[in-house]
C-alpha cells in the first residue's frame, strides 16, 4: 500500500508567505534597472572594443598618440580642480545654511537646487555670454574703467572649471549640509567653555567630524566630472578637450571600436582612482583622522 504524501503544512505556508514578502523583493527593480541601463550598455561597450576592431593596434593608437595621453592627463587634473573648488566653495556654505532658522534653511536650499532645473546646455551657453570676448565680464571692467579681459577664462580650462564647479556645487553641498545638521551644536559651544579658539574648535570637532561626508562629496565631485561632454565642448573649445568629448568625437566619426578603448581606458583609470582614495581613507582612520 503506497502512502500518501501529506499536503504542505502552515508552517511551509507561512515560510513561502514570509519568502515572497522578504524586503530583498523591493530592490528587484533596481537590479533590472541596473542590468538595462549600465550593465548592458557597458558589456555592449566592451564587446565593441574588443571584438569589432583591431585591438592591439587600437591600443596601440591610444598610447603612441601624444594627444589622447595629454587629453586623458588633462581630463584628470581638470576633474581633480573641479572637485578640490567644489568642496572647498560648498563647505562654508553648508555651514552657513546650516546654522540658520529651518524657514531660512528650506528657502536657501530652494535658492541652491533650482539652477538645476534648467538645462546643462541653457546653462553652459549662460556662462559664454559672461565669459566670452566682449562679453558681461568685459562690460564690468569697462565700467569700471579696467582693461577688458578679452576672454581670459573663455575656451581653456579655467572656463570648464567655472561651468563645472557652477554646475557640481548643489551636489557637493547636500551632503555637507547633512553632515552640519547632524553635528551637535553643544559640541563647540562645550570646546569654547574649556578655552577653545573658534580656529581650534574647527580643526578638533567640526573638521574631523564633517571630513567624511567632505570626502564623500569630493569623490562624488570627481568622479561625475571625468565623463563631462557637453560642458567642456561649450566651454573648452579645441584648447581643452576632455576625454568624454574625444569619445564623442570618434563616435561621431564612426569609429566605435576605438571610442570604445578610450571609454575603457577612463572606466579604469577611474576605477584604480577609487581604489587608492580608498587605501587613503583606511590610512586616514589608521592614524585616526576618520
């Protein structure tokens, strides 16, 4: 006589419910989003660059070509400046939106987000007009009664550090200002009552305590600008090409494989870039800074 399998119990039941309900669920969408918007185009990317073209004489290219070395050397320090002002520039002034009354806090971070609602290009042709030759900032000086500048900070690098800065510091004072509201407002005030300068209770208790979210905005800062293509284009002009406008270039001019090795050839850099900020900041919280 052959037994009878005997129906799933509550227990299983319940095991299954609590399965399907797990919180992990909530973040399938992400992971598809993910997969379809990054993943796939960058393994399409590589595919590109490894099989549909001459690999090696691609690479090749990339290297005995002084031009690209100097764009890709250029992209960096032009990325590093951009995040070095940004943080520099968002920093006192997450302070200073932090310490007033929460009505003033909403309106000033109105005041810092809305820039973002218009469009990089509307806003990069902005800065043309202010920085070009016989532009608004050649109007001051003749008013007054200085030589012009004659676009001094117009198509080089000191333009696309401006419009990049312009464009990077809303991102970079967010979490800045979070690491301020977060901070205990009796901290300095108890450091000023044993005799602490307002100099020294910066570099013992603001400093130390704000310097990872400073961090975190400074990579979030770099890494964003090192594939910049629409500002440096408007900005930068053939004097300073940045890596991104060189990619689109040679997609422009259909020439997928290699623009295909020089993405790769940013992902990397960008990728070791990590690698040692990371090794830096466990050197940091070894010595105790962090």
């Amino acid at each position: 006589m052959t037994a009878v399998a005997a129906p799933p119990t509550k227990d299983v039941g319940r095991a299954r419910g609590q399965f399907v309900r797990h919180p992990a669920w909530l973040a399938v969408p992400l992971l598809i989003v993910f997969v379809l918007a990054f993943l796939y185009p960058l393994l399409r990317m590589g595919e590109v660059a490894l099989l549909r073209g001459d690999v090696v004489d691609n690479v090749t290219r990339l290297i005995d070509t002084p031009l690209y070395v100097r764009v890709l050397g250029r992209t960096f320090q032009i990325a590093l400046m951009v995040a070095l002002v940004t943080v520099a520039l968002a920093y006192p002034l997450a302070a200073f939106i932090s310490r007033r009354s929460d009505r003033v806090q909403a309106l000033l971070l109105v005041l810092l987000f809305v820039p973002m609602l218009t469009s990089v290009v509307v806003r990069a042709y902005s800065w043309v007009t202010i920085l070009r030759p016989n532009g608004v900032l050649d109007g001051i000086a003749n008013m007054l009664g200085l030589p012009p500048l004659g676009g001094a900070f117009f198509e080089n690098e000191a333009g696309i550090l401006i419009g990049m800065v312009h464009l990077m510091l809303p991102f970079a004072a967010l979490p800045l200002y979070a690491a301020f509201r977060r901070l205990d407002p009796q901290l300095p005030l108890a450091a000023a009552t044993l005799g602490a300068s307002p100099a020294r209770q910066w570099l013992r208790i603001v400093g130390p305590l704000t310097l990872p979210s400073a961090l975190a905005a400074f990579v979030l800062v770099f890494i964003t600008t090192l594939g910049f293509v629409i500002t440096p284009s408007i900005l930068g002009g053939p004097r300073a090409l940045m890596l991104g406008v060189l990619v689109q270039r040679q997609m422009a001019l259909n020439d997928f494989p290699f623009a295909g090795v020089l993405s790769i050839t940013l992902l990397a850099t960008t990728l070791i870039t990590l690698i040692l900020l990371r090794l830096a900041v466990r050197r940091f919280r070894a010595v105790g800074l962090l």
